[in-house]
C-alpha cells in the first residue's frame, strides 16, 4: 500500500480534532510544568535580563551570538550557565511528560481503548526509564549535530524520530528502538522529511515571534510560548505514529 503525505497530515489533523480537548490539555500542563520548574529552580531569571540586557549588547548588531558571550563578565556568564543547564533539565523533563503521556493516549486509542488522560499518564509509568533514557540520548545527539552544521542535527532528528513510538507501541528497549526507528527511517525518508522540516521551521519561527511578545510578563510570555511549541511538537507525534502504524501494516 502506497502511504501519501496528504493522507498522513488529513489523518494527523483528524485525529487532533477528535482529541482537540485532551491534547491541549496536557499541551498547557506540561508547558506550566516547564515554566514553574524552571522559575522554582532558577528565581533569579530577572537578574539574568537585567544581566544580560545591558547597553553595549543591545547596541551591537554584526556579532556573533559566541561574541556576545564572551563579552559577559565572569558572574554574567555565570548566571548564564545557570540558566541553560536549569532551561534544558526543565525542557527535557517537560518534553518526556508531553511525548510519553500523548503516545500513551494515543496507542490506546489506536487499540480501541477510550481513556482518560490522566489513564493515559499512568499506563505510562513502567515505561518511563527507558523512555527518559531515550529522549535524553536521542535531544544530546540532535543538539549536537545542531550545532556542528544544523544538516547532522535534522539528520539524526529523522533516523531517531519514530524510536519513542517503538518504545511505547512495541516495548523495546532504547537500544534496539533506536535501530529500528533508523532501519525504518532510511526506507522512508519522503514521509518524515516533510513533517521533521515543518517542526524545524515552525520552531524557528515560534523563537523569532518570541519577541513580539515583550509587552507580557516574562512567566505569561514562557507559559504561552512553552504552549505553543509543545502543540507543534505534539502534531508531529500524532503524524509520527500514524505513519508507523501504516508502516507496520505493510
């Protein structure tokens, strides 16, 4: 049977219409949890603006983000430090509540089992180790080829793109879903191209809107943009499974 994008993305939104009210409901809790985490843990995300957002900075426009920073002092860089580590911990926890608790209520759903979110998260529970694991090799790697030439990092984003499924669908171990999701992966690049790309640039573009929204307070701003990133990232795992279940009926 011959998959068409077209049908994976009428597929996709139909499924998020008929689960609009579950979906972003977990969509803002974990974006809240995200935000209240990373406030609880690092208070002092005013400081660092004020740190930060200092005069000779904003009046510099042809230097290099590298530049930037290596203009900081030592507490400013500091401070800074501090705040990526706590951002990517809070990112990270955030991003495997959101991608478990969807593809739990997802893969039950797929198996005629209408339950509840809250059902749904707690299914999850067993799998969750193995499901940490994962996401957090799988975000190093992408990150990392982000930052060497941004090609390696969409790369390696579409060979492990359907391992989190496998996890939760299939009960394999990090290991073994990573292979299957890259065997898999490199006889269909023509459908995950396009959704992986979409995601890329629809975050881009959420980062470069980010700020227009400087007339909101900074936890309203982080809630609502939290939201909406987790929303797109949620529409491609809906699209992402889909896909794989229509693989495995091939």
């Amino acid at each position: 049977m011959l998959i068409m994008v077209n049908s994976l993305y009428r597929d996709m939104l139909n499924f998020f219409r008929n689960q609009f009210t579950s979906i972003l409901l977990l969509v803002f809790l974990t974006a809240f949890f995200n935000t209240l985490l990373s406030h609880t843990l690092f208070p002092e995300n005013e400081q660092l603006i004020r740190l930060i957002d200092s005069t000779h900075i904003k009046d510099t426009t042809d230097v290099t983000l590298q530049q930037l920073v290596q203009k900081l002092s030592l507490e400013k860089k500091l401070v800074l430090l501090k705040a990526s580590i706590i951002a990517i911990f809070s990112g990270l926890i955030s991003n495997i509540l959101l991608v478990g608790g969807l593809l739990s209520m997802i893969h039950q759903i797929s198996n005629r089992k209408y339950i509840g979110l809250l059902h749904a998260i707690f299914l999850l529970v067993p799998l969750l180790p193995r499901l940490m694991l994962l996401i957090f090799i799988t975000t190093l790697l992408v990150k990392l080829g982000l930052l060497l030439i941004i090609i390696p990092g969409i790369f390696l984003a579409i060979v492990f793109s359907l391992a989190p499924i496998i996890i939760i669908s299939d009960n394999l171990d990090v290991i073994k879903s990573m292979c299957l999701s890259a065997s898999i992966a490199s006889n269909n690049f023509r459908l995950l191209i396009p959704a992986i790309f979409f995601w890329f640039l629809a975050k881009t573009a959420l980062l470069l809107m980010s700020t227009q929204f400087s007339f909101l307070s900074s936890l309203v701003t982080a809630i609502l943009l939290n939201s909406l990133n987790n929303l797109i990232s949620s529409l491609l795992l809906i699209y992402l499974y889909r896909l794989y279940m229509l693989l495995q009926k091939n």
